[in-house]
C-alpha cells in the first residue's frame, strides 16, 4: 500500500531532510525510520521558483537506495513538466506541484499518475483553495503550505488552519478520500491542530532533525499527531 492510501486511514509522517546535514543523509534517514517515520520528504528547489536552490534526481535516486520507506518529492521548481519523468525514474513514490506555476495543472497531473506515481498538488500561503477546484477529483493528494516554501525552520501560519479544513470539504464534495499533507513550522506543540482540521500526511523539517535526537523527535511528533485524530475536526 502507497503512503497515500495509510494516510485515508492513518496518520503520516514525513521527515523532511531539507533540515538534516546533506553530507550525512543516510544516516539522517535511517535516524527519522527508527523513529517511525512513514514517508521521506524531499525538497526540490530551483532558485527561480522559490530563492534556495537543493537537489536534483542523482541525490533522489542515492536516497532511494537507502531509504526504506516511500519517497515524497516536493518538486517547489518553475518548469515541473519537464523533470518530472526524471524523478519517477529516480524512485519517487509520491509527487506534488504547485499550482502558481501551472497553467495546464489538470494534464500535469495525469502525467505524474501515468508514471506511476501518485499526484499531488501544492498551494502557496496566498494561494485560494479554489484554484483545486476542477482537479478535486483528479488529485491523489493536496499538499498545503503552512509557511512560504524555499527554506525551513520558517514560523507555521495560522491562516493555514482554516485552509485545511476548506480544502478537505472541496475533496469531500467531489468524493476523493484523497489525503492532505501540510508542510512548513509543523512540530510537537501545533501537530494536533492541523490533524483535527483534517492534515493527513505531516512534514516537518526542523522539528525532526535540529534536535539532538530525531529518531525521538520523530516519534514525539507521531505520538502528539495521533493525539489530533480523535479531536473533532
Ligand atoms: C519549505 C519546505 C519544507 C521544509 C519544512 O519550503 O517545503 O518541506 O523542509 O521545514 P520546517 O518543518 O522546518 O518548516
Ligand atoms: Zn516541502
């Protein structure tokens, strides 16, 4: 079963090693594993889209080795239809684009679904929900950034909360069960708020690996979002 189908049922959590050292990914990946982590969250930047610049499909393709767990490549880059064979090629499990820089996000989206790999689509801070919603039934996931992408340890948005909830309602009318992952400022003290509000796939980033131990870390966070699953949403 993918990461997108536990996640119907489940909560997910998704590391991401934007935070960890870069020199040392292995290790850092083995570390969020132990601790239970579900999914491997990687961060593709292109200094156009977003101002950082990361990592491309060699270093996707070295993780893939090592990683036992899927793959979940957020692809924050202009021109996304042009790589994104590429990194079904290099092991992506799972894949998300953002919507500010497709005008044809409806084809894009099969395209990744007919490598294989399941679909997913991002939307910025200022970025409306409604922008989803002719793909609603398309997408196998909806990415919501609760902070502007390009780095980490940035501060979570509240507005992002609400957002959630929307984008939940929007998948619900259209009768996709697919999940939602929220990326950006998650950590321990504010993980249960964005499960109850209906995030389904949790990416963290400094929470997890600027700490002394993030195979605790890890489980720390898993413990405090299943905590959000029985509140009411
Ligand atoms: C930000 C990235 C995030 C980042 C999150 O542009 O998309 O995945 O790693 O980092 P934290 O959890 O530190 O906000
Ligand atoms: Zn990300």
């Amino acid at each position: 079963m993918s990461g997108v189908e536990r996640a119907v049922e489940g909560v997910l959590i998704a590391p991401s090693i934007l935070s960890a050292d870069f020199a040392a990914l292995g290790d850092a990946i083995a570390a969020a594993e132990r601790g239970g982590a579900d999914l491997i969250h990687v961060d593709v930047m292109d200094g156009h889209f977003v101002p950082n610049i990361t990592i491309g499909p060699p270093v996707v393709k070295s993780i893939r080795r090592v990683a036992k767990v899927p793959l979940d490549v957020h692809l924050m880059i202009e021109e996304p239809d042009r790589y994104i064979e590429a990194f079904a090629e290099a092991g992506a499990a799972m894949m998300s684009v953002h919507v500010e820089v497709l005008p044809h996000l409806h084809r894009t989206i099969h395209a990744i679904k007919a490598l294989g790999v399941r679909a997913g689509a991002v939307l910025n801070p200022s970025t409306p929900v409604v922008a989803l919603e002719e793909v609603a039934g398309d997408v196998d996931f909806v990415l919501v950034m609760s902070v502007n992408p390009g780095f980490g340890g940035q501060t979570f948005i509240p507005r992002s909360e609400p957002k959630v909830r929307a984008v939940r309602a929007l998948l619900d009318a259209a009768g996709n069960r697919a999940p939602i992952e929220i990326d950006g400022g998650i950590d321990a003290h504010n993980v249960a708020r964005v499960v109850a509000c209906g995030a389904r796939i949790i990416v963290a980033g400094s929470a997890v690996f600027h700490t002394a131990d993030p195979e605790r870390a890890t489980r720390d966070l898993k413990a405090a979002a299943l905590s959000g699953v029985a509140s009411p949403a």
